[in-house]
C-alpha cells in the first residue's frame, strides 16, 4: 500500500544527536526490506537494506533494525549532520507482484 | 552499471496541453520499470509499472497513460492535461521487488 494522501510526520534533531526513524510495515510475508532517502527536489536514493535472516545491518553512521515479530522496521542515523535532512521512506517486497509497497515517509529536519 | 535517465527535470505546461516524459535506463536489460507521482510534502503514489515490452499495468485511473516501446524506455503521457496532474514524476527500475529499486532524478510538472 501506499500512505498518498497523509502529510508527512516530522523528526526534528538537533545536529550531532542521533536520529531513529521507526516504519510499521503490514505484510508479515515480506522478507526484504529497504530505507531510502529523498532529498528537496531529487529522486529517492538507496540507504541501506536488510534481509528477513538478519535482525541488524550496519552502514556508514546508518544501522537498520528488524523486529519481526511486531513488524517493526527503524532506521538509526549516527551523530546526525545537516546534510541528513531529508524525507526518509521504508520499503517491504511483500505483496503479490513485482512492486515494493513504501511507508509514508518521514521528514527528517536536523537544527543546527 | 546500470543509469537512469530521466527528463526533463522541471516543465511547466497549460491546462489542456499534451505531455510527454521519458525514463530511459541503460546497463541492464529487461528492467521492471515504475512511474510513480508525488505530491508536494507526501508520499509516493504508483501510477504504472512495466515487466517488458508492450505490458503496462495501470495503478489508478486518471488522466494519464503509460507506454514501452523498447525494452528500457518507458513513457508517461497525456493528451490533455490538467491542474490536478501537477506533481514530481518519479521514473523506477527494478531487477524485480526482491532487489530493490533505483529512481531517476524525477520531473517536477506544474500545470497553469
């Protein structure tokens, strides 16, 4: 599915914290999921991506977690800079077809 | 490595106008390939999605059509367009859902 119509919540930081975006994602068939960022006026680019075997996968300052027992997905972002401002989308593969079902997203605001 | 192109980056066009987008990738052959529409501060909204030549599904009825004439072009179109079509167009391909996608840089269309 797809939450459209919604406004998009906002998490405001404060630079050099750490940021942790939470996504509720609905299909427990899902096995693969992913967080992009979308900067002002740009494409969605990829982050970081896990798969249903792991629970925790490390990038750069970027940590994805999976619980899939409650189906909870969250993006951790390590001493969070300016340049993470942005709008933060989680993705899942679950449903029938070649298409990944994306969260509502999540704008990420950091005060310097 | 596989690119996607997309254009143009930004187009402003009259209530009634047609319109022509264009998404092409390279580096990679019988791509899924997506459109998806995003309203100002929302969420991304799937207009149509190709798994190869000539196969076109269709996400939600509108005033929009999609086309695939060769294997790594994809085509958004209207003939005649309206101030509710206004958005930023976002082209996609995917080796398939389990593989994530990767976006273009989008189009922001505004109608006047």
């Amino acid at each position: 599915g797809e939450s459209v119509g919604l406004h998009l919540p906002t998490l405001s930081v404060q630079e050099g914290d750490n940021s942790i975006i939470n996504c509720a994602y609905s299909n427990s068939a899902s096995d693969y999921f992913i967080w992009y960022k979308q900067e002002s006026g740009k494409g969605p680019q990829f982050i970081i991506d896990i798969r249903s075997n792991m629970d925790k996968r490390q990038g750069q300052r970027v940590t994805v977690l999976l619980n899939k027992t409650v189906k909870h997905l969250s993006l951790q972002i390590a001493a969070t800079q300016p340049g993470d401002s942005a709008v933060y989308f989680c993705a899942e593969n679950g449903d029938a077809g070649n298409m990944l079902t994306f969260g509502g997203g999540t704008r990420l605001m950091v005060k310097p | 490595s596989q690119t996607i192109h997309q254009w143009p980056a930004t187009l402003v066009q009259p209530v009634g106008s047609p319109l022509s987008l264009e998404c092409t990738v390279e580096g990679t052959s019988n791509p899924n390939l997506y459109w998806y529409r995003q309203a100002a501060g929302r969420g991304l909204q799937l207009l149509f999605y190709s798994v190869g030549i000539g196969q076109i599904s269709s996400e939600v009825p509108q005033n929009l059509s999609a086309s695939r004439p060769q294997d790594r072009q994809f085509i958004l179109s209207s003939k005649k367009l309206l101030l509710s079509d206004s958005g930023f167009y976002l082209c996609a391909w995917s080796k398939g859902k389990d593989y994530g996608y990767t976006f273009g840089s989008g189009t922001r269309l505004t109608v006047v």
